[in-house]
C-alpha cells in the first residue's frame, strides 16, 4: 500500500541497521566487496554515491517526489551543473531567461566551455520556443517559481513541448519542495534540488539532489562519480534528519507566508507585494491548479525606495538579514545588493527587479509575532 508523503518521508528508505530507528553515520570511505558489482559505478567506495548513508537518501527521495531513482550531491550547484552536463554535453539546451543566479552564471560563462551551447527562453510564450530550437537540442531547462519575483512558468505547456521535440525537461524544484510541487507527477523527467534549503531546512549544510527515472539518474550519476561532487555522510545524516519534518516545515512556512503577504498588501508603506498565494499575483491561477501550497517564499517593495528597504533590514529582529532561504529561519535580503548584485541595473529593471525590493524566506516561527516584527520594521 503506498503511503502519503508525511510517512514516506518518516519510513521511506529506513535501513533500520542493527534495528536502529534513527540513521546511523557510516563513517567508512571503503566497504567489503560484495562479489556482484558489475561495472565501476558499482565498487562500494565513498566516491561512488553508495555508502548506507547514500542509499538511504535515494530511496527516500525517489519515494517522495514520485522518482524511480534519485541522487545526492555535493550542492545544489554540483546537482545542477552536472545533470546538466549528463543530460545535454555534447548539445544544446533551452534555457529560462529568469534563473537562480548561479546557473544563470553557468550557461552565459562555463557552459560553452565545457561544450554546452544554450539559448534563453521566455518560459511563459511557447509560441516563440520552437524558433530556438536546433538539431542538437537536448534539454529544455527552467525553475518552479522565479527569484525574486515568483513568476510562475507555464509547466504544462514546457512538458508538452519537450516531449513533442523529444527534448529531456529538467527543473529545478527547491523553492516548491515536494510539499508543494512534485514535477515528476506533472510529466517533468528530472527534478533538482538545492537541499541546502527546505529539504535540509535548518540552515546548516549544503546539499542538493536529481531525482528522476532510473536511466537518467544513472547518467547524473556517472557524472558524478566522475566530476566528484559527492556528498559527505555526515551531511548525509543531517539532510536526512531534516527531511523527516519537511511536511510540517513547509506547512507552517506557507501559512506565515500567506498570512505576512495579506499584512503587507494592506500596509500603507507597501507598494507591491510578489506571492502566488496572492489573488492579486499575475500567475494566481496558475499556482493554484499546480501546486497543493503556495509557499514560503514573497518579496515586497517599500515606497522609499531602496534607503528605506536597506533602514528596513535594519530594524527587523524576528527576521535575520541574511542570504539563502528554506530553514525554520525568517530570512530578509535585498536582491539588488545580495543575489541580484553581479547583474548590471538595466538588466535588474529589464526583469522587473527594482532596488528597493526586499525578499522574505518565512521560517517557523509564530505568525503573529512575525507580522508585529515586519510592523514594527516598516513604521
Ligand atoms: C540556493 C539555490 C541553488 C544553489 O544551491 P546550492 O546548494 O547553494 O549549491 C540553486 N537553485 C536555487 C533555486 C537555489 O535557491
């Protein structure tokens, strides 16, 4: 009997090894031989992604993204830039124009290096898709939901075409996390992950994760193996001491997110706040037909301008001005002097991301202690 995802993520993939209900370390970088490996990825070697601890986190993320198989690895990064690699060396990729900055610094600085070519697309017109597309297009590559502005792609339309034009569909999936999006359920082949963020959830390791069919996964993989980007056990232990509460976690962050959006939509020093969870928000609908929450994730704008966003990060206490995003922590930034600070000020306003825009990553805590924070902040 298949279970609901709060007891996969509790049962799911237990060793139980000497009937320990918790998940041990495997503290070992070498394992007896078995006598049944047959080919290099198999040799039970740290290196090669199969100690207990790894195995462990495969079959539970498999299991609760609806995979046939998964993958950890070193970070959210190593997960991406190798995947895409495996999936698409050699080829070409299409690309959402809107990108966590990292990978968006991958393809227009490494990519072609390293013999990917890649062209941006406009991930909500697929009218203009089939134009960029090239014999040796491989992929097509995009995010759940847009940072900052929380734009939501048309998902539907993006499997449809890559399963027309044979093209393998990868996203990244670590602002929705499985709580909320299982893009696998929605026809996507590969799903990736910061686990930096909500999987992990508190703020305290880096990792991240591909989960897909058994084939593709191979591949990232062997890649991997390769490139080296592997996870250690002892982060291992930690992502999956974090995943068992991921249910309640993201539960709790899309109640305080919707709660602290509605405060700020009526708050008179707002000008504008971006959250799917929002009847106002453009992708409202669309939100709301693919995803069973809206989130932790908004970002608002103050009417000062961006002295009066930075006086803000200031006065907050609740709220920690900080980087990075999906711990229990409530996290603030500006993306134009933090994320979004290596793009040149037209290229930020092109997409929309004006400077006085502050980003909230909702944690845990109380909601009402929150809003009186954010209240306090903004008088
Ligand atoms: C943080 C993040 C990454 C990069 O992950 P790391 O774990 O920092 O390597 C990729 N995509 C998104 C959406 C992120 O938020």
């Amino acid at each position: 009997m298949q279970h609901e995802i709060e007891t996969r993520l509790i049962h799911d993939g237990e060793p139980r090894s000497e009937g320990a209900v918790g998940m041990p370390i495997f503290r070992s970088s070498t394992f007896l031989t078995r006598g049944d490996e047959s080919g290099y990825d198999d040799i039970r070697y740290i290196r090669l992604n199969n100690t207990p601890n790894h195995v462990a986190l495969h079959a539970k993320l498999a299991s609760i993204e609806g995979g046939e198989a998964a993958l950890v690895t070193a970070s959210g990064m190593a997960a991406i830039t190798t995947s895409i690699l495996a999936v698409a060396g050699g080829g070409h990729v299409l690309a959402q124009r809107v990108l966590y900055g990292g990978t968006h610094d991958f393809f227009t600085g490494e990519a072609r290096k390293l013999g990917v070519e890649y062209d941006f697309i406009d991930a909500d017109d697929p009218a203009s898709w089939s134009a960029k597309l090239r014999p040796n297009t491989k992929a097509v590559y995009v995010e759940t939901m847009t940072n900052p502005l929380l734009d939501v792609a048309d998902h539907a339309a993006i499997v449809r075409f890559a399963r027309e034009h044979r093209l393998v569909s990868l996203i990244d999936n670590t602002f929705a996390s499985p709580i909320n999006f299982r893009p696998i359920e929605h026809g996507y082949d590969v799903s990736l992950h910061s686990a930096t963020k909500y999987l992990n959830g508190h703020d305290d390791i880096v990792a991240g994760a591909a989960i897909g069919s058994r084939e593709l996964v191979r591949g990232i993989t062997h890649l991997t193996n390769h490139l080296g980007g592997t996870l250690d056990p002892h982060a291992c232990v930690l992502l999956h001491r974090g995943l068992k509460t991921l249910a309640l976690r993201v539960r709790q962050q899309n109640a305080n997110a919707l709660a602290l959006a509605r405060f700020l939509a009526s708050h008179a020093a707002v000008a504008r706040v971006n959250y799917p969870g929002l009847e106002t928000h453009p992708r409202h609908a669309r939100a709301r037909e693919l995803f069973d929450g809206f989130g932790g994730m908004l970002s608002f704008e103050t009417n000062g301008g961006a002295a009066a966003a930075q006086r803000f990060l200031g006065r907050v206490h609740v709220a920690l001005h900080a980087p990075s995003l999906g711990g229990v922590e409530t996290l603030v930034s500006r993306p134009a002097a933090m994320s979004h600070v290596g793009m040149s000020a037209e290229d930020r306003a092109a997409i929309g991301l004006s400077d006085a825009l502050i980003r909230v990553s909702v944690g845990i805590e109380n909601e009402k202690d929150l809003i009186d924070d954010f209240a306090q902040a903004l008088a």
